[in-house]
C-alpha cells in the first residue's frame, strides 16, 4: 500500500488548509500543479502516516503479548524490552513529524485566501508622516566670556 493511500492523524487538517481531500492533493502533486508547501505537507504526511503505521504495529504485538488468555510461559522480557525501544522511536518520530507539519500549517493562508492581496495605503496618513518635520529652533547661544 501507498503512503498516499494510507491513513494519518492529520489528514483532516490537511484538507481543511488546502481545501481538496488528500487524495486529490496527491494527483496534483503528481501533476506539478500543486504549490511547493502542498508538495512538503504531503512528504510529511507521508513519513506521519508510515511512522503512525508502525506504532500501531508495535502496539499491537505489545496488545498480543499481554493478552490475558495468553500462556505466561510464552512471554519474553527481551522481546518487550525491544517492543519498547522500537515504540519509543516510532512515538519520537511521530512527535517529530507532527511538529514540523504543524509549523508547515501554521503558515498557510486559510483556502480560498489569495497570498497577494492589493494593498491599500490611507493616503492623508501617508503624507502626514512623510511630510518634513520643521527644523528645530536654535537654541540661544552664551557669549562667550572673556578670562581677565
């Protein structure tokens, strides 16, 4: 299965930024049309939805392991222990993705906004601060005295 095809936890984030479904996204990405920030979102949705795969695997053999109909003479210490190691990388991976997407997200404009709207500029208040300010009055001067 494809890491586009595949679930992630952020799917329905991403489609309300973007405003097309994920597979959609994909196709345009796929097509070149897509902007380079939807590019980058969907890598990382990628990697998210590959890494929150292995955690549900991980956690599933941990869930088989431990269940409670299961022969306590088949359980391994060094096999958990291993579990254990593996879903504390695939959970830091995860947190990894899941922050570099968010901030990716956090600087996207909401869907249907453009980027480069016209600026409109209040014309008096422009002037108002670009007109020259008057020089400063001199100060009076102290003449000078004379030593005897």
């Amino acid at each position: 299965m494809s890491t586009s095809t595949k679930p992630s936890s952020q799917d329905t984030r991403l489609e309300e930024v973007f405003g097309a479904p994920v597979g959609e996204l994909y196709a345009q990405v796929a097509a070149g049309i897509a902007p380079p920030a939807v590019a980058r979102a969907l890598e990382l949705r990628s990697f998210l939805a590959l890494t929150e795969e292995q955690v549900a695997r991980v956690r599933g053999r941990v869930y088989a392991a431990m269940a409670p109909d299961r022969d306590m003479n088949e359980l391994s210490a060094a096999q958990l222990r291993m579990d254990s190691q593996w879903m504390d990388a695939a959970l830091s991976a995860r947190g990894e993705y899941l922050t570099a997407l968010g901030e990716l997200l956090k600087t996207m404009p909401a869907p249907g906004v453009r980027s480069h709207r016209p600026v409109a500029f209040d014309q008096q208040r422009l002037a108002a601060r670009l007109s020259p300010r008057p020089a400063p009055a001199a100060l009076p001067t102290q003449p000078a005295t004379r030593g005897r």
